[in-house]
C-alpha cells in the first residue's frame, strides 16, 4: 500500500462538544466560551462547539444555544454543530452562528438505536436530510459514520457496510465524511485499508478520521490513517471525551499529542504546541482533574535550554 502524507493536515477541534458531552459535572457556559477562545488562541480553525441534542440525553449539552450566542465572529474560522435530525438542524440554523452541521450516521441497528433511537438506515436518511437543510441555509454540511472499525454491541462491522454508507453520504452532498473510532477499537492496519477504501469510493472528498484513545492505539491510528490519505484529524485538547450511549468509550486523542507528533515528523497542522499544553493547564485546573493528554504532563521538545552550574557562575 503505497503511503500518502501530506505537508500539511486540518485539524478539528472537538473538545468543546464531544470533549466534554459524556463529563458528569458539567461546565459552565462562560468556561466553554474561554476553551473555544483559548482553542482559537492556539491556532484552531475549525471547532465543533456543542451538539443539539435532547438535553434530557446529553445534559452538558444543554446550552447550545448559549453557548452559540457567545461565539467570537470570526470570518476564518469555521464552528460545527452536531446535529442528529430535522429538529436539532434547525435548532442549529436558527441560532445564526454556525457555519457547519455535523450530521451522524450509525454503522449498527443496535448502536444506531442506542445513540439517536433509529435504526443503521435510518440514520442515514436523517443525515442525509440534515446536509440538505444546511444547504437550503447557506452553511455546508459533514457527515461522520459512527462505529466504523467496531460496534460496542455487535462486535465487528463489515468493510463494505462503511464504504457503502460513506458513498450514500457523499452523493448526498456532504462536504467531507469521517470514519468515527468511536469504542477505540480499530488497530492501524484495519485503519489504513478502510481508509483507503473509503478515500478511493468518495474522491474527490477528503476523509476525515476520528479515533479514541481507549486501548491505548489512537496515536498509531492517526498516523496510519494520514498515510492511506486522510487529510483531516478530530482532536480534543486534554484527550478528553466519550460517548454516553457507546460502553467503553473512553477519551479522544489528544490535540496536543496529535500535534506534537505531526509537527516533528514535518506535517504542519497550523497550531501551537506550547498554547495547547497552556490550555491544557487551564482546563484541568476548571475541570479539577488530571488530564490524559501525554504532551499536557511531559512537555514538548526540543526542551528548553537549562545553563549549566559554569554558565550561572559567569
């Protein structure tokens, strides 16, 4: 398989909706905003921001609105809205202020039922609907498969399954489509042939990918998938996340993990290490915890330089 890297990646910043939808105290609206300016700060052009969601299913997400009304205006950069249906769309568009919808689909009935109560199918249908509600509004619309490399109840997904639902999106007029690790279960080589299967049905669309880091391989999984040609990385400041209807799911990769990584190989990515572990800093101290991120509690490199005891003494 021939490896593909670019010079340059896109990276979306998700800490703001998928970051922190599955965090049982939930933030204020006020820190939200500061993570999405701080986010900004750093170099992120592209943030999802919340979810429309029922606020009874997703409580954190209560605010989306709110949170909406707050935004910075920005002409470069562009604010995701997770979006499930009709009603969450329109939710979104009303609020005037985000530029894209976010729509999922469901690679499992099981899991399509538990995550939005419609079944794999209908998932796609509701996405489809919701790309061309953006449309119809002026915004673009994205389309993500859940579940892609396994389902938490039924185990292992078929290929074909994904690269049909990815073709279906595609001719709907989704601007790109993301294949969603969503249990952290996928292994590079899996990654790297789905990828590719996938790139090859949608061209010319980019793919996104969107791993979590449950079992430890979400680094490798990004790097896989930049080489079979995806061009654009979910991340989470923190490598915070999970999904509350998926068992297991544990956190995103880390934006500054991801950065670092992509940075010393030679791939820009448009942000600031230094600024993301700051964040980092400050979102733990709000959050009154530790974070995953590994580049958050170790630093970057090259370090900085430290005088020896002859310089001091000079």
């Amino acid at each position: 398989m021939t490896e593909m890297y670019t010079e340059r990646v896109e990276l979306v910043e998700v800490s703001p909706r998928d970051g922190l939808q599955n965090e049982p105290d939930n933030l204020s609206t006020a820190s939200k905003l500061e993570l999405i300016n701080r986010a900004i700060e750093a170099g992120a052009r592209r943030i999802e921001v919340t979810s429309f969601v029922n606020p009874r299913a997703v409580p954190q997400m209560a605010d989306a609105e709110a949170v909406c009304a707050g935004l910075p205006r920005r002409r470069d950069v562009t604010f995701i809205g997770l979006v499930m249906n009709r009603r969450g769309a329109e939710r979104a568009i009303a609020t005037g202020r985000i530029d894209q919808l976010g729509a999922v689909s469901v690679s499992t009935d099981r899991f399509a039922m538990a995550n939005q109560g419609q079944t794999s199918d209908g998932s796609v249908k509701a996405a489809r609907e919701i790309i061309a509600l953006a449309k119809a509004a002026g915004l673009s619309g994205q389309a993500t498969i859940a579940a892609s490399f396994g389902c938490p109840f039924d185990g292992e997904v078929p290929e074909a399954r994904i690269v049909a639902m990815a073709a279906e999106l595609a001719a709907a007029g989704a601007t790109e489509i993301g294949l969603a690790d969503t249990i952290g279960v996928a292994n590079p080589r899996h990654v790297a042939r789905l990828v590719t299967m996938v790139r090859e049905t949608i061209a010319p669309l980019p793919v996104r990918v969107h791993f979590h880091n449950t079992r430890g391989t979400g680094l490798a999984n990004v790097w896989a998938a930049l080489g079979a040609g995806a061009t654009i990385i979910d991340a989470s400041i923190g490598g915070i996340g999970g999904c509350p209807f998926a068992p297991g799911a544990a956190g995103n990769v880390a934006t500054e993990d991801v950065v670092y990584m992509l940075e010393r190989a030679g791939i820009a990515t448009g942000v600031d290490l230094d600024a993301l572990i700051s964040v980092n800093h400050w979102l733990g101290q709000v959050m009154k915890k530790d974070l995953p991120a590994m580049v958050g509690k170790a630093g970057g490199f090259p370090l900085p330089r430290v005088n020896t005891v002859e310089e001091e003494i000079a």
